[in-house]
C-alpha cells in the first residue's frame, strides 16, 4: 500500500474512533459505487451523516478541511441518497460532516470536525 493510501486509511480509523466517542454510530465505510465513494455512513440520533474524511501530515499545503469542496459536498449528497435507496433506509434528516485529520505521526493527531457543512 502506498504511503499516502497507509495515511488515509489511518485517517478513515482515527475519524472511526473520533465519531463512536462522541456518540455517532457508525455504519458503513468506504462505500462505493461507479459515481464515488462515501468514506463513512454514521447514524446521530435519528440523521444519517455521510462524512468525509480528509487527512494531511502537516498544513504546509494548506488544511485538510480546504480540500472539500462544493462540487465535492454536492457529490457525498447524491451518494447519500444512492446510499441509502441500496440499503433500504429511509433518508430522514440528512447531514454531511467533515473531518480533517493532521496526523504527522508523532504526536497526537488534530482532529477538526464541521457539523452540517451541506
């Protein structure tokens, strides 16, 4: 596995571990279909919240969080409905969240999560 793989994958466990510790129960990861993949699915009370993770060793080319964007969040919300309808699940309330991730592996990674970014 390439460097960069070993590091989102770190990344996609640490968000894991971030969200059950908050209470954020989730579901599904790394789903995928031709038009994209949803890194996780998690339930939060009674939404559904498609996360994106995105995981940096440093800021020296810029926050992880700059890295999402619009056309991006417009895409997780189209595969959050095509989630959803392949998993028989009702959509309810539907949020998109984001965490980026700074883990330089040395000391404990930095953890940003937005709320309901769309």
């Amino acid at each position: 596995m390439k460097p960069k793989d070993e590091l989102g994958r770190r990344g996609e466990m640490l968000a894991a571990d971030y969200l059950e510790d908050r209470g954020i129960r989730v579901i599904d990861s790394n789903w995928r279909c031709p038009r994209g993949e949803i890194d996780i699915v998690a339930v939060d009370g009674s939404d559904l919240v498609v996360i994106e993770v995105k995981t940096r060793r440093s800021r020296n080319f810029g926050d992880p969080l700059e890295a999402v964007t619009r056309a991006k969040l417009a895409r997780l919300k189209t595969l959050a409905v095509m989630w959803a309808h392949e998993h028989g699940r009702g959509l309810g309330a539907l949020r998109i969240d984001v965490l980026g991730i700074i883990d330089d592996g040395r000391s404990e990674p930095d953890i940003a999560h937005l709320k309901g970014v769309y």
